[in-house]
C-alpha cells in the first residue's frame, strides 16, 4: 500500500477520489477519522491508513444558522441553515460532516442513532477540485 503522510492534505486528497480514509492503531486498534500520525489512546505512533466503510450512525448533529463564508458562498445563511453532525462508523471512528438529506425545517425528524452512509460533494473550487465530506439517510 502507498504511503501517504497522515495528514489532512493526504486526507482531502483521499476524498478527491471518493475515499473516506483514517487511520488505524496497529497496537490498540483505534481509528482516527481525518487521520492522526499518534495514537492517543495508546501514545504509539505505529498507524497504517484504513478506508471506512462509509456507513454509520449519527451520534450527534446541530443546525447551522450563521454559516461560515465559504458556505454563505453555497447559499447558506439564517434563512436556509444546513446541518452539520458527528457519524459513528461502523467499524470504528468518529468523524464530522455535513448532513445532507434532512429536513431542518422538521428536525424532531432528525434521530441520533439514524443510519446515515457517505456521499461525496465536489466542487471546482478556484485553483482545483475540493470535495467535500456529507452523510445523508442510508
Ligand atoms: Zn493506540
């Protein structure tokens, strides 16, 4: 396997080819999502890369209603906030995205505990590709 370095660069550039990648203890067997180079579980920094499933639950998730500018750039704002939440793979590993596919406007139909799966958004940002990491109801 390819060794890319254990950063958020070698992470994004995983999403660019539709890869959710962390990385995975080879001691204790926890798993980072983006990756880390060091454990902190186990203080070791034996990691090797692992591609997640793409499936999970969500565990925790919040509308945004103050969008930061490169949403406010995608049409988000007060009036049409959009979700953002935490997924628990399966597998292992947490990770925060976007939550797409929910209706904020009903959010008592939003469930923590739901099972979401991966999708991946690209967008021609201005110099290249950037893609970014979404959930929606599996
Ligand atoms: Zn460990």
């Amino acid at each position: 396997m390819e060794q890319r370095p254990f950063s958020d660069h070698s992470y994004n550039q995983y999403l660019n080819e539709e890869k959710l990648m962390g990385s995975r203890c080879k001691k204790c067997d926890a798993r980072y999502v983006p990756p880390r180079s060091l454990c902190i579980e186990c203080y070791r920094s034996d990691m090797e890369w692992v591609e997640m499933k793409g499936q999970g639950k969500l565990a925790a998730f919040t509308a945004i209603t103050i969008a930061p500018p490169f949403m406010m750039a995608q049409g988000y704002d007060r009036k049409n906030p959009y979700c953002s939440g935490v997924v628990e793979l399966d597998g292992g590993g947490r990770v925060d995205a976007r939550i797409e596919g929910v209706d904020l406007a009903h959010p008592e139909n939003i469930k923590v505990g739901m099972p979401m799966k991966v999708k991946f958004i690209h967008r021609e940002g201005s110099e290249k590709q950037e893609t970014y990491l979404a959930f929606e109801p599996a």
